[in-house]
C-alpha cells in the first residue's frame, strides 16, 4: 500500500528537522574535538545529541547508531584516547 505524498508543510517540517540534527552534530563535534571538556563530558555531550535526534526523529535509534555513533566514537578516541 502506498504512503500518501506529504504536504508541503510535512516536509518542510522535516527538513527543518534535519537541520537541526546537523547542526547539533556538527557543533557537538566541533566542541569535543576542541580537547577542552573531559572524556566523560564529551561523551555527556553525544548522550545529549542522541536525546534530542530521538525526540526529533522516534523509532530512529538503530539509525542513529550507525550514522552518528561511529563518528562521535572515533572523534572522542582520537582526542581522549581508548578508554
């Protein structure tokens, strides 16, 4: 059965959205690789970024965690080290 097409303003919701989710991404990563929080605050910061991209986004964890958890794994190693 095929999903009806969504409005204009869905999918301007949905962009706005997405938007959001990267420019949360993004700046959480820009901070953490700055070096200037502790190991526990950045990974503090990810669990915040990854609230908010499920309230955003329910029912998208399994997404979240292969888009954007290997990304915020390797930066925060990189930059505080294995732990």
């Amino acid at each position: 059965m095929k999903k009806p097409k969504p409005s204009p303003q869905e999918m301007a919701e949905e962009s706005k959205k997405i938007r959001t989710l990267r420019f949360m991404v993004d700046f959480s990563m820009s901070l953490i690789s700055q070096g200037s929080m502790t190991r526990e605050e950045a990974i503090e910061q990810f669990d915040k970024v990854k609230r908010v991209a499920l309230r955003l986004f329910p029912d998208k964890e399994e997404a979240f965690e292969i888009i954007y958890a290997p990304r915020f794994i390797r930066i925060i190693n990189e930059i505080y080290g294995l732990h």
